[in-house]
C-alpha cells in the first residue's frame, strides 16, 4: 500500500480555483471599459482568494 509523502499534496482543488481566477483576470482585462470588468474583478479576487484557503486546508 501507497503512503503518502510531503510531497504528493493534493493541489488539484487549488489549481481549480487558480485557474477559474486567472480566467477572472483575462475577463478584467477584455471588458476593461465596461461593468464586465468588476465582474471579472470580483471572481479574480474571490477564486484567488479560495484557491490559497484550499491550499492552507489541504496542507
């Protein structure tokens, strides 16, 4: 049976929610002019901000 080392941390939940921010961020940066860009703010900020708890969490 397989033990699990320091080195084999789940960051899949993690990356998840860096991705889902860093598409935030193109969206900001896209519908720079307009209200679709606090939008993209908005889930940049949150998504970035889930994706450092899952990683504290998992840790």
């Amino acid at each position: 049976m397989a033990t699990q080392t320091e080195s084999d941390k789940g960051i899949g939940l993690p990356l998840a929610f860096g991705l889902i921010a860093a598409l935030g961020a193109v969206g900001m940066l896209i519908g720079a002019p307009d209200i679709e860009a606090a939008w993209g703010f908005a889930a940049a900020i949150v998504f970035g901000a889930l994706a450092v708890v899952a990683l504290h969490v998992q840790g």
